[in-house]
C-alpha cells in the first residue's frame, strides 16, 4: 500500500461533500479510499490528476471525454 498521501482534483468539476461543501480536490490517505458523484454539465476534454508534482512526473494523471 505505501505511505504516501495523494491529492485527486479533476479540472472542470465541483462535487458536494456530506458537508455541503463545494469541492474539486480531495486528500486520500494510505489505505484510504472515498467515492464522489456529479452530475456532468461541461462538455468537453478534461484532465484529473495527484497533485503531488512526483506522482503526475510518473503518471498519475489521466483525463476523460463529457459528451455533448
């Protein structure tokens, strides 16, 4: 598993957390895991990656397609 921390953000979103906070980036620990859902508005080519700038060097990033 490792010890290291990773910080997801998707580039054009927003999600709600159980707290009613607007969010696109949230911190995962070791072993850890959390479960989001939006509903997709934004057409288009978008990017999400680890903010953690030796992650994305080693790819940890990826991006999706929001069909019109």
């Amino acid at each position: 598993m490792g010890s290291d921390f990773h910080t997801f953000h998707v580039h054009g979103h927003r999600w709600i957390t159980p707290g009613d906070v607007s969010r696109d980036t949230q911190t995962v620990g070791p072993a850890e895991s959390f479960r989001i859902r939006w509903r997709e508005d934004a057409p288009g080519t978008w990017l999400y990656h680890c903010h953690v700038n030796d992650h994305i060097v080693a790819g940890m990033q990826a991006k999706f397609v929001v069909l019109p």
